[in-house]
C-alpha cells in the first residue's frame, strides 16, 4: 500500500530481498517529484541498509513500513517494523563482508537514530539535508520591439491601420541627419 499527502509517502511491505530494490524506486521517483534528485542516492542507499536490517534480523515477522518525509529543509526516512530490539553499530573490520549498514548510514546523513515503537517494534531514522525547493524566478525577457537593432527601432502607433503602415514606412525611407 503507498499513500501520499503532500510531502509524505508511506509503504508497507514485507523485507524481501526482491522488495528492497522496489522501494528503492518508488523513494527514487518520489523524490525525483519533489524535485530533489540531489538526495536520492543517500536516501536509495539509506533505505536500503534500514531494510536490509530487518530482513535479516527482525523478529517474529518481516513486515515493515517505510516513510519518507520532507519537513521544510529536512527529509527524514524511516523504516518501521516489529522487533523490539534496538540497532546497535557494530566495531568495523575492515574484512568483513556485513555489518556496516548503520555506520554507513551514520557517514551519509546529517543524522539517525532508532527508538522503541511501544509494544509495537521500533522505528530506526536518517535525516538528509534537502535544498530549498522554492522555484528560481524566471529572469525577465526583453520586450519585443525594445531591440536597438533590426527593423524594430521604435514603437509601432496602435490605431488605425493605415495611419501605423504610414509610419512604418516614413521610419524606413527616412534618411540619418548627417552631423557636420
């Protein structure tokens, strides 16, 4: 299930590996609506180790949900599931081949954390830094007619028609006073 409300997008799963890579795209196109492309690598790669967890240690089930929000010049992720034990980082050796998803996690985000979910689990979270999404004002272009060069050197008098192709030719033949 995803639902959506403004800068707010939730899904409900069961931590499969084959699911993993799904919700990488969704959080991949969510953001990519919001128009912050610029997170979606860190936020791909977050995720990925959040749920990566609980597929391989969570307990008594493997169903979760995934949030992601954007608060003002926050985006927070978070993944839900329903193990009460808390995530704790492990010492890193450097000639292991896992292990390091919250290390990981820590390097890449402005901040994480994990806490108990009641009765219910947990909730472990990563927050990334997200760019004014205000739109860039459109610089304003010239007025057609405003060139200096080209047939267009002055304005065109609105009226009657005839009057305007009157001045439009009297601007034409008219001959540079030559300064002496």
């Amino acid at each position: 299930m995803i639902s959506q409300a403004s800068r707010q997008c939730t899904v409900e799963l069961q931590a499969l590996p084959s699911r993993i890579g799904q919700v990488r795209r969704i959080v991949s196109a969510q953001l990519r609506y919001w128009n912050l492309d610029c997170l979606i690598e860190k936020a791909a790669l977050g995720v990925t180790e959040l749920l990566t967890n609980v597929h391989r240690h969570a307990e008594p089930d493997k169903m979760c949900t995934v949030e992601i929000e954007l608060l003002l010049d926050r985006l927070t992720v978070s993944v839900h599931d329903h193990d009460p034990r808390l995530p704790t980082v492990n010492p890193s050796d450097p000639l292991a081949t896992s292990g390091r998803g919250l290390a990981l996690i820590e390097a890449v985000s402005e901040s994480w954390g994990a806490r108990p979910q009641g009765e219910s689990g947990k909730v472990v979270w990563f927050t990334l830094p997200a760019p004014s999404t205000t739109p860039m004002p459109i610089p304003p272009l010239p007025v057609y007619g405003a060139a200096t060069s080209g047939p267009f050197t002055g304005a065109v008098p609105f009226g009657d028609t005839a009057d305007a192709a009157d001045a439009v030719r009297e601007r034409a033949t008219a001959r540079p006073a030559v300064a002496g």
